[in-house]
C-alpha cells in the first residue's frame, strides 16, 4: 500500500484552459503525459460548468492512469494573477473575470493548485523538460490564435512590477501596420498571428477561388509544400514578421534558447530558414550564434505538460530529472 502512495507522488493533474479548448491529463516526474482529455470551452456557459467538466476530466483521466494525484497545475489563456488564482479581463473568456480556479479545483479535490498565464507555463515546460534543460536562460514564444511568450532567466519564470507577465508577443513589429486590440499599431501579435496570415492570404487570391472556404495557416503551409506561389509567398512573410521578432528577442535578451511552439509552428520547418537568416542579419551586437533557436520537443500535449511544470515549479522547486 504504502508502495503504490510512492509511486503516484508524481502523478500531477494538469489543467490547460483555452479560449477554444480546455485540455486536462495527467503528467508524470519525467514530463511525460499518461493520460489526456480536451473539451470545448465554450466560455458562455460559465465558469462553473467549465470547472465541471474539468472535475469530470481529471477525475476520468486518473481513472486510466490508475494514479493518485499530488497536486494539480493550471496554465491559462490570460491575464491571469498567479499569486492569487483569480483570472483577470481575458478577452476570450467573457464573464470569467475574478473567477478563481485555484481555490475552485483545490477545494474539489483537496490538492494543492497553482496557475499561470499559459505562455508562462510552456516556458516553464521547456525549462523543466524541454529545450531549455539545464539552462539559465530561455524565452519559449507560441504562435497560434495569438503570440504568448515566456521569459525563463537565471533559471526562474521572470515576472515584471506587481507579479505582471512581460508582453512580449505586443511588441512593435512595423509602427505603420494593423491596429490591435491592445492599443499598438503593427505588434508582433497582429502581424504573426495564425489569423493574420489567413487575412493576408484572403487579400491574394481572387474573390471567388475555392480556397477562400477553407484559409488556415496550416492549410496555406500545406499548399505552399505543392509549391502554389502564393501561399509560397505568404509563407515568406510569415517567416519574416516572425524572424523580426525573435531577433528583436535576440538583441534585447541573448539568451541560451528561443523555443517556438503553438499551432503556426506545426510547420516550423517552413519558418525556420527565413527566421534564422534575418536573426543572423539584424543581430550584428551579440553573439547571435551563440543563441540557440528550436521548435518545440514536447508536441501537441506542451500546454498540458505546461501546467504540470507550473505546479512542480511551484510546490517542489526546480529539480533536475
Ligand atoms: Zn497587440
């Protein structure tokens, strides 16, 4: 009996909550997921149903594990305040704001709970299992829906004044581009975004083309690999807009690595050429090969694996594994 309690120790519940999805699975001491469940978020519903849902996923999740949970991590769509669990005004998840979800899931399951902004937790991923092992500093950037990013320096999440995370995905990119919601013209975000190559896209192809139904970044990186011209061309200013940014990242902070995850990235190699050839062209002042640029290792299941960082960062401190 006792046995069987020292083998679960590690077992970590591990929530990712999304504007679209909510993601729920169980994480092992070595990062790896032994379980994984998603739902839709559908936010309207409230926040209550959706603690439901989480409650009944975790609760099936460990059911096939066979596990007991130690504790469980949240990585969420923000802003979010870690230090005290409530979610802030999240564009996607209307009526949710000063919702707890901390307090929520530790009151459910008696386990202790700790959250973080979801770019946060991928980073903390990647500093615990991922391409940031064993290293001191690291700025994990997802591209998908939106540009998250997280800042790992000396080893430790980088918060700036008042516990706020850093938002480097609102960067400015091009001082004359598209409005964004937060308030600059041309960031990072509004430019590199999965939906802004899609927009661009649309502006390229005839009214009537077939291809305007079904516009996604995945499917104009599939196209592109045919060889079509114009996705070809839209590919290479994605990769632009993006390699702007990371050698932004690299000037700014030189750190050991770059990790690109989030969905637009499924098709890094794409992207990649392009990003290191501008990073290697604009970052004359450091020493820019010294900077280490990847995708992801840790696949679909990072968000997850994400949450469960969160809680072994925040309950048992950085270890190697
Ligand atoms: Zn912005």
């Amino acid at each position: 009996m006792g046995s069987l309690i020292v083998a679960n120790e590690q077992a970590i519940g591990a929530v990712d909550i999304g504007g679209t999805k909510i993601a729920a699975g169980i994480v092992d001491a070595n990062g790896c997921l032994l379980a994984y469940r998603e739902t839709p978020t559908t936010a309207q519903e409230g926040f209550g149903a959706a603690m439901d849902r989480i409650h009944a996923m975790l609760n099936d999740a460990v059911g096939s594990a066979k596990v007991e949970l130690c504790g469980i991590g949240i990585g969420c769509t923000g802003p979010v305040d870690p230090r005290t669990g409530a979610i802030g005004e999240v564009e996607f998840l209307p009526g949710w704001k000063d919702c707890n979800p901390v307090q929520h899931l530790a009151a459910l399951f008696h386990l202790r709970v700790a959250m973080e902004n979801d770019a946060d937790a991928a980073a903390l991923a990647e500093a615990e299992w991922g391409a940031g092992r064993n290293k001191q500093s690291l700025i994990c950037v997802m591209v998908g829906t939106g540009i998250g990013a997280g800042v790992v320096l000396d080893g430790s999440l980088y918060r700036g004044a008042a516990g706020s995370h850093p938002e480097i995905g609102h960067h400015v990119i091009d001082c004359s581009g598209p409005k964004c919601f937060c308030g600059a013209k041309g960031c990072w975000e509004v430019l590199a975004r999965g939906p802004a190559m899609v927009e661009r896209m649309r502006n390229r192809i005839p009214r009537g083309d077939p291809k305007q139904g079904t516009l996604t970044a995945k499917a104009i990186c599939d196209l592109a690999r045919t060889g079509d011209a114009v996705a070809m061309g839209e590919v290479e200013c994605e990769g632009t807009y993006l390699g702007i940014g990371v050698a932004n990242l690299v000037t700014l902070f030189a750190p050991e690595v770059i990790v690109l995850g989030g969905n637009v990235m499924l098709s890094a190699d794409l992207f990649m050429p392009t990003i290191k050839a501008i990073v290697r062209r604009n970052c004359g002042l450091v020493d820019s090969e010294a900077t280490t640029i990847t995708s992801t290792s840790l696949g679909s299941g990072g968000p997850v694996i994400g949450a469960a960082a969160v809680w072994r960062r925040s309950f048992q401190g950085a270890r190697a594994p």
